[in-house]
C-alpha cells in the first residue's frame, strides 16, 4: 500500500484548514480566524489569546458562523476589517455585524451588534476575551467594576473551581514582556472563568453572568451591542530565540508511574482481536468501564477481564453507580460486590461515581440528587474488601474542583480530561499541555496525602458532562467535543501523550491511564463504524501505540527533571535505566525544531516521524532500533524521539 500523505501521518485527517490572516498595524498584530481575532501581539509579545464575537446554542455548543462581505483594508498604521454573520441551525439563527480596527498606537477595538428576526434562545451570545496563562497566574490584575470602583486582586495561581472575578467593566495588567495591557468591555455586565479547569490555556472573560438565568431569549428586534477595546502601552523587553533546545536531565523526581489504558464494552471485541499486539504494548493495568444505564452486567465485566488477563493487564472497575439515594446505591454496590466476588475478587482497584456527577453543574445552579459520598465510599469498601477503593470525577477536572469528595475515605483519588471541550482546532488542542503544571498544583491540594491518578484520558472525549452527548464525527473533521477525533490516529496524537504523560508523571500522578486499546481511543487499528483513512486498508498501529509501549516499559525507573518550559516548542522525560539515560522527547509543533544534549554526549537514537510513517505503523517495535548520532537532531512537525545517552 502506498504511503499516507502528510497530513493523514500528522493530523488522521485530509480536512484542509486555512491559515490565518495576520494583521498588522505598526507592532500590533492579531490573527483574524472565521471572523475572530487571536494571537493579539505587540512587538511580538502575546498580549491576549483571544476576542471572539460566539454565538451559543442552549446546550452551549457554538455555531460555526457563515461570513459574508468580508472587508480588509490595512496600511502601516492601522487596519480595518467589517464583517456580517449568521449563525445558528434550521430552527433559529442569530444575525450581525462586526467591526475590528487596529492602530499602531496600541489601540484595537472590537464592536459587534445584531439580533434575530423570530427569537433566539442561547447560553451565551457576545464577546469571549482569552487571557494567556504563561506569566500571568499568580500575577496582580487591576479590576474595574461596573459601578466604577476598582480594586487590585491576582490571577489564580491554584485553579479557581468557580469565577475568580465578578461584575467587570474592564481588566489592566503588566504580560511577563513588562507590557501593559487594559481590556474594556462595554455593552453589558462580563465576568471570568478560570479556564484551566478543562485543561485550556487560558482564564476567560465572557459576557452575562452565570447567576442570571439560562438559557435566555433574544426577542426579535432586541440589539446586542457590545464593544471590546484593547489597549497596550509600555516598551517589551528583548528575549534571546534560535538555536537548538537543550535537553537536561536534573533531579530525580520519583519512580516514573504505571501507564494503563481504558476498556468499554464496545470495544471488547476488537481489543480481545488485538490482544498479542497489546501484549507488545504492555499496559501495567486496564480501566473496565461499567454503566448499568448503558445495559452493562455480567457478560460485559467477564469479556473485558477477558482482555485484560489477555493482555496481561491487571483490572480495574470504573462503575457508574445508577442509584441516587444512599440505600440505593448500597444495594448496587453490594450486588456489583457480590458479582465480583463471583468472579474471584478480580479488580485489585475500584473506582465507583454516582451516576449525576457525570453531568456538570454550573456554578449557582442546585446540584442534583446523588448519594452521600462518604456513605458510597464506605459502601464500596464493605462490597470490595480486597479492593483499593477510588473515586473523584469519571468527567474531568472542572467537576472534581466543583465537588471535592471526602479524600479521607478513599485510598485513590481519581479524574479524567480531555484536551478539547471549548475548541477543537491543532493549536487550542496541543496549548492545553500549559494548563498540565496548574492541574497538578490544584490536584495535590485537594488530594492532600491521598494518591491521585488520572485517567483514561484522550485527545476525544469520552462523554459529555455538558450536553446530551458527545460528538459523532462522520467527516473525519477537527471539531470540539469529538468523540472520535483524527488526530489520535496521527503524529500529533503520540505528541500529545507523551506531553500528557510528561506532566503528570513528574507532577507525582500514582497512575496514569491514557486512551484504550482500539476504537476512538485507541492505539490499534481495529475495524470501526467511523472513517480511519489509511488505516482502514493498512491497518498496524497508530504512532501513540509507541509512546505508551515506550512509557510503559519505563515503569519504575527513576524519573529525572528535564526543565522544559510548559509554553515551548517540546516537551518529553527522562529516566535513569540499566542502559544509561533514556529521553523521549516530542516536537509539538508543526515546524521543525532542532534538540540537542548539553552535555554532547554520544547518543543512540530512534525516531518516529512523517517520513517513517508507514513502517512504523507495521513495526510495533520500531523504537527499538536506535542508531548512533552526535550534535543536534532536528525534529520534523509532531516528531518523536527516544535518545539513549550513557551505559
């Protein structure tokens, strides 16, 4: 079969994307993006992340604006750029008109106005302003209110599980350049969210207060009128860039934890297909997904321990507890207890949630009925006594931060991400990896002297706290809220586990799961009801199934800092072995980038990239091989190495 072509090897997709419009005006410049604005910089120094004009439905999924009259004048001075949009689906649509103009003096402004013909219902519509984190957590923000009155606070440092400021009219700060930035936001009442909870990297300010009510109509003939404007002053100071990045390895930091992977009934058969090729993968232990509301019992728990002793994995329960009150839900408990006892005390680690924490719950809004969780908790221990007992979140971060559980009654403290709930194209994906230091920090607080573990987690999401379900993705597209996304198929999904990995491990995660075996999780191509182009003919691995065979071969060896910037153009570990020490780094971005050893040692090295693609995807140990090599590596878009320096 012939090769794939490049952007299948990176991305599991031939979707083209268009590049965006840079605009400029003197220093400032801002990339213009389905009518939005990104990357505001001044002097080349990131100011904001971000102002969009979103328009949101009422399970706060947003629409893809379609644009027309699209109007661009620029010269040395400024830029203008006029707009109109529609967005919305066949029951109601939202209609306006935006006008972005940029000066060299510092100054950029952003006004949107519209309304609807029959009625608009919607979570949210108005303006977003992303706020970057790198530099700027922990840093003082000058707040103006909407009365006029100002007061001095911070940027979060440890995740804000709720809104860290209310009832703002504009927000001043200094970015970690020394520039000094105010936003103002006109038109209505806006306040922030601490964006770092779904792993974004980002804190955002939004328009309309969550307090008031929601979903809400717009009345045909209503005006939203809204105006942001940007102003930067001050001179940015000069950084030093270019040259290879320096790889190393510092203090040790702890054994380097066991990778597992996830399990659900759906995918027991093509799993237990693969199984010989999991045993090359070895994952330490397999998390067994359990939803009774989904039909799961008996049969499915024996074909998923089915796999795992195939694989060699020891087996884990994530059970889905239906029940909402607490006799109830200790009498589920006691009947998945008795079936597991049935089965010969299998699961060395149970983790149990009730069923409504699978759902978000907004901050102000009532939260649903759901047992006591120390009363869960303790249920699980008498149904499992052989068992080490976890619990947490089976959704991501946010819900553990909302609802801390009792950490004193359990003996694992448990949670999920996903890199793509608020966006879903290459850039927001791969940026999540800056939030990874400050999920660590936030979760050693509320875990205290408990373990923690996180996982399994994957570029898709495996259910939807925040609406009905995920999203099916039968286009093979980059899209939010995909359960089935391309890219864990490509380079970049391998780049991003590793990253995942990375973080978490030096940030003394006990456990961490990533993905499954097969299906849209997966690291083996298996035959799925959803498009894998490529694969569906050649079949093999996926370049991730690399990368956690490499991770989990590691398992307790000891871990070794490397000091990679969050915010930089790689990311990766070091460990001590028996063979000296082994680097496996990640290029994630799509430009080449060149690493090399500050030392200079001499080194063995195997990579995996676009050009080997295709071997790689027939070789599941390809990573073996490592080939002499000295100086500097350069590291195609979304490339992997392994580097073994030393003996």
């Amino acid at each position: 079969m012939s090769d794939p072509s490049r952007a299948i090897a990176l991305y599991g997709t031939d979707e083209t994307v268009p590049p965006p419009r840079i605009l400029r005006a003197g220093k400032l410049s801002a990339e213009l993006e389905a009518g939005n604005l990104r990357y505001i910089r001044w002097d080349g120094h990131e100011v904001l992340r971000a102002v969009s004009f979103i328009v949101r439905d009422k399970d706060w999924g947003t629409y893809n604006p379609e644009i027309s009259g699209l109007e661009i004048t620029e010269d040395d001075g400024a830029f203008t750029v006029t707009l109109h949009a529609v967005a919305g689906d066949g029951d109601q649509s939202f209609a306006y008109n935006a006008r972005i103009e940029g000066r060299a003096d510092g100054t950029l402004t952003y006004h949107g106005t519209g309304g609807t013909e029959d009625g608009f219902l919607t979570n949210r519509t108005g303006f977003v302003i992303l706020h970057p984190i790198d530099g700027i957590a922990g840093a003082p923000v000058t707040i103006e209110h909407t009365d006029g009155e100002t007061a001095e606070s911070l940027f979060p440092e440890i995740i804000d599980p709720v809104q860290p400021m209310m009832d703002l009219r504009a927000l001043s700060h200094t970015t970690p350049a020394g520039l000094k930035v105010r936003v103002l936001m006109e038109g209505d009442t806006y306040e922030m969210e601490d964006q770092r909870n779904w792993t974004d990297a980002s804190y955002k300010t939004y328009v309309r207060p969550l307090a008031r009510p929601w979903p809400y109509r717009i009345e045909p003939g209503e005006l939203i009128d809204q105006t942001i404007t940007v102003t930067v002053t001050g001179t940015a100071a000069t950084t030093e860039t270019g040259g290879a990045v320096k790889l190393r390895p510092g203090a040790e930091v702890g054994p380097l934890p066991p990778l597992g992977l996830g399990l659900r009934p759906e995918n027991t058969a093509t799993a237990k297909a693969a199984a010989g090729t999991l045993r090359a993968l070895a994952p330490a232990y397999m998390v067994l997904h359990h939803d009774p509301r989904a039909g799961h019992d008996r049969a499915t728990l024996e074909a998923m321990l089915d796999v795992a002793r195939a694989t060699g994995a020891t087996p884990w329960l994530e059970a889905v507890i239906e029940a909402t009150d607490d006799a109830g839900a200790a009498a589920e408990i006691a009947a998945l207890g008795a079936t597991a006892q049935d089965l010969g005390h299998p699961f060395h680690t149970v983790l149990v949630s009730p069923a409504p924490d699978l759902k978000c719950t907004l901050p102000g809004s009532i939260w649903p009925d759901a047992p006591d969780a120390a009363t869960l908790y303790d249920a699980t221990r008498a149904a499992f006594p052989e068992a080490r007992i976890g619990g947490g979140m089976f959704s991501y971060f946010t819900e553990l931060n909302r609802k801390r559980p009792p950490v004193d009654r359990l003996d694992l403290l448990s949670f999920t991400t996903s890199p793509m709930v608020h966006a879903g194209d290459d850039r927001s994906v791969i940026e999540t990896r800056e939030a990874h230091p400050a999920i660590v920090k936030s979760v050693a607080e509320i875990a205290g002297t408990t373990p923690w573990a996180v996982g399994p987690s994957a570029i898709g999401i495996r259910d939807n706290p925040y609406g009905a379900s995920a999203k099916d993705n039968p286009g093979n597209i980059r899209q939010a809220m995909n359960w089935n996304d391309p890219r864990q198929r490509g380079l970049f999904g391998a780049a991003w586990a590793l990253t995942y990995f990375a973080h978490f491990a030096e940030g003394g995660a006990s456990s961490i799961a990533l993905g499954a075996a097969t299906g849209p999780f997966g690291a083996i191509a298996a035959p799925s009801e959803f498009p894998k182009p490529w694969f569906d003919g050649a079949g093999g691995v996926y370049p991730v199934f690399h990368v956690l065979r490499g991770l989990a071969r590691l398992e307790g060896a000891a871990m070794h800092t490397l000091d990679l910037p969050a915010a930089g153009p790689v990311a990766g570990l070091a460990v001590q072995t028996d063979n000296g020490m082994e680097i496996w780094v990640a290029n994630v971005g799509p430009e080449p980038v060149e690493v090399a050893l500050a030392d200079d040692a001499e080194m063995r090295v195997a990579r995996l990239d676009a050009g080997g693609f295709a071997a790689a995807a027939a070789n599941a140990a390809i990573m073996d091989d490592l080939s002499p090599a000295s100086g500097a590596l350069t590291l195609d878009a979304f490339a992997i190495a392994r580097i073994v320096t030393g003996s």
